[in-house]
C-alpha cells in the first residue's frame, strides 16, 4: 500500500493493472520494502526489435508517472534496461 502526501490509500496492484490494460506487458512488485508507503513495480516486454521497445517503455513511463501524479503519489526513479 502507498500512501499518498495527502493520506489517499493506493494499492500498487491499481497502477499494474492500469499498465496492463493499456500497454502489452507484463508487471510486477519487486523488492519488498519495508517501508509502508513505497512499492517498486517492474514492467517488462519482450520483442525482436528494440525501437519498438524502447518507445513502448517512454509510453509505460509517461503513463504511470501521470496515474501517480493523479493519485497524488511520486515516482521517484524510473531506468530502461535492455538484455
């Protein structure tokens, strides 16, 4: 659970879903914290082409950084890797 500045409950499963929904990934909650109020959510994709994926995750990024703002929580730190 995330809570925001402003003490809205979030559930980091909500942005997931939303991520899901829009974008053809998959998600999940990585490194368990021990802080009450952060998540760490991973998005991966696979393809044969790295253009494609590289705009995909500036879409995913541009997304859950607007549904956190909304919700009035932050992102405090996105990275692309690729393998």
């Amino acid at each position: 659970m995330i809570v925001t500045a402003g003490g809205k409950n979030v559930a980091p499963a909500v942005l997931e879903d939303r991520l899901r929904a829009h974008f053809n990934v998959a998600t999940a909650e990585l490194n368990p914290s021990n802080i009450w109020n952060s998540a760490t959510i991973g998005v991966v994709s696979v393809s044969d082409s790295r253009d494609y994926l590289d705009g995909l995750m500036k879409n995913v990024e541009r997304q859950a950084l607007k549904l956190a703002n909304n919700a009035g929580a932050e992102v405090v730190d996105s990275w692309v890797e690729f393998l």
